[in-house]
C-alpha cells in the first residue's frame, strides 16, 4: 500500500463524509439562500471571532481576494520568506491586483524592525506600502508556528505604519492544535483571515475568508469577479462542516507522528531533521552535502511506494493527514533507512 505524504491535501473523503455531502440541504449560494453554506460561513466566523466568513473555492483564492480588499494596483504588501502568497500562487498578486509583494525576515516568520526596515510611505518615488500578511503556520517553514509576542508586534507596527493585515491561516487548526490556542486568539486583531477546509481537516474542497461584515462585502465582489460563486455549494460546505466537526480534534495525531518520523530519520546517517523545528504536521528533511540529490532520493521512495516532494536539490517536505497512521509513519521512516543505505553503498 503506497504512502503519501506528498502533503496533507491528497486525503480522500471518509463514507461518512460523503453521507453528509450526499444528505447536504442545498440552494443558490449566489443568492445567498444554500442553508448549509450559510451555516459553514457562521461556525467559521464563530471559531475565528469574526463577524462574517466567506466560502471560496481554494486558499488561493481567499487570500487574492484579500489583496483585492486591502491594495490597489502599485502598491507594496509585506510576505515572510517563501510565504504562500508570494510563491505557490503563480504571481496572482501581481497579475489580478498589480500589488508588489516584498519578502522580509528569514524563516517565514519577521519581526517588528524588520517591517519598519522595509516601509515605503505614501509618495510618488516609491510603491506605498499597504499590507503585511502573516502565514501561520508556515508551510515552507516547515510548518513553523508564530509566537504570539511576534504577531502581537506584528499588530501593533501594522497599527502604528497604518497597514491593513491579513492572516494566510491555511493550517490554522494546525497552529492552534500544536499552540495550545484557540483559533479565535490567533486571528485575533487581522483585518482579514484565510483558513483552509481541504488540508489538515480532510475535506476534498474550500476556504473560507473572514472579516468584518464591511470587508466581507467587498469580498462577495470580488469572489464573483474571480469565478468563485458556487450555485448548490451546500454538497462541499457539508464536507467542510464534517471535518470541522470530526477532524479538528484528531490534529495532534498527525503532529506526534510528523515528531516520529523526525526523530527517526534524524538518525540516518546522511540525511538530518531539525526535530525541534517541527511543531505541527510538516517534516523538511535535509539531505547532507555531497551525500544524494534529494530528487533521486524523492525517486527511490516512489519506487518503494511512498510518495513525498523534494523542495529543491538538497530538501524533502513530508506531511502527515489523517490518512496516514503511525504504522505508516514508521514505515516510512524504514523506507528512508533502506534508500539513506542503497546511496551510502553506491558512493
């Protein structure tokens, strides 16, 4: 049986998740009239302490939405290194909203000075800066959470430099599992937030941006102009509902199990994890110099049945869901063995 841990988006809907989709009361989300959406978009906003959510199509979506809301064309918006929104998302701030992203700190998270360092005020020499944006957790951080003293500073310059702030949460439930906090405490004091349905709760579509009523307005907007208005959603939103029901509660399984593998392929000779790096689902291992291309290594495992990404020539990104247990893990940790071996006796 094949292993993915490529990342936690290729889990599949459980029977049950599906009875729930299947029996899901439906109507015209454009009308606003689909009960379940509409009952979706009021739990989310209650879990994250915002007066209203949104439900879109994909975390992409929700967060150029967000950069519609807060910029307009020139502007500058603040990004932690490889954040989401400035690598995965094929130049869409700049292509739909004309927004010029600047990435500032070094390991996804930055600092209050790092912002101040990089502020461009209003005038006509430079782009002003208009947004920072804050991923949390952060995925090629490998999923790192931020210390709330960091975003609190965040906040508070934000505050001070007059930028509006949003909240790439993607693997919020993630940060609030392995941070002991509720998801309402990290988006607290974000103009706008983006969490993700389709990740660590299992569900096979959908995000949800959340605001205050005014913004979300505007967000109905541009979710039209983007091609996000869904008619009968209700037969996602219902996944969606079943995971935040079901799902949220087992996040700390898929943690202990990314500590596991850490650990043990920490102790292979050739490759190396940073273990206390790991602090929710995401596990980035470090092939050593010299020792294996990481996409020759990420090759050997397919041919072993499991499957995972090499994020560059010398790093491999393993990510635990709910459909890979703790035998699985281990496994996978046996696999890396053997191939770390075959390398050493090929040198």
């Amino acid at each position: 049986m094949t292993i993915d841990l490529r990342s936690d988006t290729v889990t599949k809907p459980s029977p049950e998740m599906r009875r729930a989709m299947a029996d899901a009361e439906v109507g015209d989300d454009v009308f606003g009239e689909d009960p379940t959406v509409n009952k979706l978009q009021e739990t989310v906003a209650g879990l994250l302490g915002t007066e209203a959510a949104l439900f879109v199509p994909t975390g992409c979506m929700a967060n150029q939405i967000a950069l519609k809301i807060h910029t307009r064309p020139g502007d500058e918006m603040l990004v932690g290194k490889n954040a989401h929104n400035w690598l995965f998302e094929t130049g869409a701030a700049a292509a739909i909203s004309g927004v010029q992203p600047l990435q500032i700190g070094d390991d996804g998270r930055f600092t209050s000075d790092d912002m101040r360092e990089a502020f461009k005020p209003d005038n006509h020499h430079q782009p002003p800066t208009r947004l920072v944006s804050v991923e949390n957790t952060h995925n090629i951080g490998g999923g790192r959470l931020w210390e709330q003293d960091a975003v609190n500073g965040v906040l508070g310059t934000a505050r001070e430099l007059s930028l509006a702030t949003h909240l790439d949460g993607a693997r919020l439930w993630n940060a609030a599992a392995g941070s002991g906090k509720s998801e309402a405490e990290l988006a607290a004091g974000f103009d706008t937030i983006s969490v993700c349905l389709s990740k660590g709760l299992g569900a096979p579509v959908g995000s949800l941006i959340c605001g205050s009523k005014a913004h979300m307005h505007e967000a109905h907007r541009y979710r039209k102009m983007l091609g996000g208005g869904m008619r009968q959603a209700g037969i996602l939103a219902a996944a969606g509902l079943y995971a935040l029901e079901h799902n949220r509660a087992r996040l700390d399984d898929d943690h202990a199990n990314a500590k596991l593998m850490a650990g043990g392929i920490d102790a292979i000779e050739g490759l190396s994890v940073d273990v206390s790096a790991v602090q929710t689902n995401i596990v980035m291992i470090d092939v050593e110099p010299g020792f294996a291309a990481a996409e020759q290594l990420v090759e050997q495992a397919r041919q072993a049945d499991l499957l995972c990404i090499a994020m560059g020539s010398a790093r491999i990104r393993l990510v635990t869901h709910l459909d890979v247990d703790n035998a699985a893990c281990e496994r996978a940790v046996s696999i890396f063995a053997e191939i770390a071996q075959a390398a050493r006796t090929n040198q």
